[in-house]
C-alpha cells in the first residue's frame, strides 16, 4: 500500500509539472494569436490575456490525452534511471501491480475532467466567446434553448433586440411563430414584431405574414400597427453562426447536456454532435487509462538497454494515432454513420485492449 502510495504521489506530481509546462507554452500561443487577431482592434493587453485566461479550461481539457501520456512517460522514465522499478521488480511485484496507482489516478483526473473541467470550460469559453465578439464588432449575439423554444439576443451597446421563435424546420432553415422585442439605450421596449416564419438571408431577416407595434410612439399601439404579406429586417445574425452555436456542445455543460440534447430535438435541431459529445466524454476515463497503459508498455524498462528516446517517440505517436483514430469515430458518429455509443466507447475500449495486449507482451513476453 505504502509503495502504490509512493506511485500515485510521483505520478501526480508529473501530472502537475507536465500540465503548468503545457500550460504556459499553450497560454503564450493564445495570446500571440488573440493580439494577431485584434490588431486592428482598440484592445489592450489586460482584456487579451482576460480572454487567454478563460479558454485555458477548454484547452487543458482538449490536450488532457497528451498530458497524461507524457505525464506517464517522464514518471516511469525517471523511475527507470533511479533503478526504483528494478527494486519493485525485485520485491516480487510485477509490473502491471506497479502500474495499479498510476491508473487509478487517471481514472480519477478523468473523471475529475468530466465533472468539474468539463462545467467549467463550457462557461469560461462561452464568456472568451462574448467578449471576442464585443472586442471585435461592437455587439454581442446571444443564443438559448428552453421549453418555450430558441430565444436569441443581436444588436449594438445601445440598442439590443430579443428574438423568440417556438420551432425550426431544418430541412428549409425557417423559423416559426417568432417575436422581435427591440429595446432603446434605457433599456425600453421600442418595438415588437410577430410573424408566422422568418428565415436568415444575406444581412437580414426575410419575415413572412409579420405585423409591426410601435411601443415608444403613442399610448395604444395596436392604431398604429402595421401588418406586412413580407418584411426584412437589418440582422447581425447568420444562420452559420446559430448552427454553429448551438450545434457546439462543447459550450454546454455535461450536467445540462441531456435537457439540451431533448429541447434541441423539439426546436428541430439536430442533436447527433451532442450525443457523440456526451458518450465521449463519459468514456474519457477509459482512454485516459489507455493512454497510461500505452505510454507504460514503452517506457518501463531498465536504461541500460537503450533506446529509451525512439521509446518515447513511438509511445507518443501511438498515443496520437489512437486519439486522432478516436476523433475519426467521433465524426463518423456525427454524420449518422456509427450510433452515438459505437463511436464514442469503441475507440476507448479498443485502445485499452491494444495497450493492455501491448504491455503483457513485453512484460512476459
């Protein structure tokens, strides 16, 4: 107990120093290429590195593979050198006993990941997301599923409009039974439009039977209300960007996944990325073994034999070939050509199997 203790401790502390590595070298990326965007831009250096600071969640949950197989290979490399696991051996443990810790901590880091990074990273890249697009163009779009349907926020700093549509036909891109509420700088309604359908064209709104009250004009609106077969309407919106938004489960917390996988469904959307999403981050703590497994099966072996450089190299590109063969899954499952739970729990199972059959074999050959 008191040696698998001695494990895990070891093994956390690579996992630290392989995360705050990483970490830095990914955060310096980002703010290079956040000033590069927003050099044309009155942005200073605190609101970049506000912005770098929030997506550094999603992007230690994106490289969280990588940081476990290199976080492995310095751990059992370093214990190779120190002859430490030639003891271990030596005291009639086997190497799969010695890799009982290292395990179970990934399990855990998975797992972590899942249930508290995952929430977190949703929120922060969601904030980095509205803050870019202040920075950028001025105004902020904003996008949210309830019970009652798709409510959606466009406009400046001084003028906002809401937008509510009840349903959305995928197949011709039309919204149905939509209100417009447009509020003025205080923060009054202005104006509000009802139609039947509406679509996204070019720059604009395309209304169809709409009907138009102006709030801020006179004391009963319904004298002045004008109604129209067709409208178009000034929008900062697109239908790529709505798609986009609310096709990205990555911006959605893994507890609300669910609730927004069964409201996209009676909006219209189609829900297959978040499913796959959902299935594959349930798996994660699998992979995540896999990967120390994988990593293991390379590195625990005496320096004296050599070849511990082209070790790590291979063990790093299996770990890529098997996370990039995981993403493939992952895209075959979107487009409806895997069911959810193939795509996502067959890459890891297979993955462990593989490292697993790996590791017995050059442990007891």
């Amino acid at each position: 107990m008191i040696l698998h203790w001695y494990f895990a401790r070891r093994f956390i502390f690579s996992l630290a120093l392989v995360t705050g590595a990483l970490g830095a070298f990914m955060s310096l990326v980002e703010v290079v290429e956040l000033t590069r965007k927003f050099r044309s831009s009155d942005v200073e250096l605190v609101q970049i590195l506000q912005i770098a600071l929030l997506n550094f969640p999603v992007g230690i949950n994106e490289i969280l593979p990588l940081i476990v197989i290199i976080a492995t290979i310095y751990l059992f490399v370093q214990l190779a050198r120190s002859n430490e696991l030639v003891v271990t051996r030596s005291s009639g443990r086997s190497g799969l006993q010695a890799l009982l810790a290292p395990l179970l901590v990934a399990t855990l880091v998975g797992i972590i990941a899942v249930t508290t990074l995952n929430p977190i990273a949703s929120v922060t890249s969601a904030r980095a997301e509205r803050l870019t697009d202040l920075y950028l163009d001025g105004d902020v779009s904003v996008f949210s599923l309830s019970a009652e349907g798709l409510w959606m926020r466009q406009g400046s700093v001084d003028r906002q409009t809401v937008i509510h549509a009840t349903n959305y036909l995928a197949e011709t891109e039309i919204y149905q039974n939509l209100t417009f509420l447009t509020y003025d700088e205080d923060g009054r309604a202005a104006r509000r439009i009802n139609a039947d359908s509406a679509k996204l064209v070019e720059g604009a709104w395309s209304l169809t039977n709409a009907k138009i009250w102006d709030l801020d004009r006179t004391a009963n609106p319904e004298n002045t209300a004008r109604e129209y077969a067709t409208l178009e309407l000034p929008s900062t919106l697109t239908a790529a960007r709505i798609q986009e938004t609310l096709g990205n489960p990555k911006a959605i917390s893994i507890w609300n996944l669910n609730q927004t996988i069964t409201r996209l469904d009676a909006a219209g959307f189609s829900t297959s990325r978040h499913r796959i999403w959902l299935q594959s981050e349930l798996s994660r703590p699998l992979f995540l073994m896999a990967m120390v497994l994988l990593s293991a099966a390379f590195t625990m072996r005496h320096t004296r034999f050599g070849g511990v450089g082209r070790a790590i190299v291979f063990s790093i590109l299996l770990g890529f070939g098997l996370h990039f063969i995981r993403n493939f899954a992952f895209i075959l499952g979107e487009n409806g050509q895997l069911p959810a739970l193939i795509a996502a729990w067959i890459p890891s199972i297979a993955a462990t199997l593989l490292a697993l059959g790996f590791l017995l074999h050059t442990e007891d050959g």
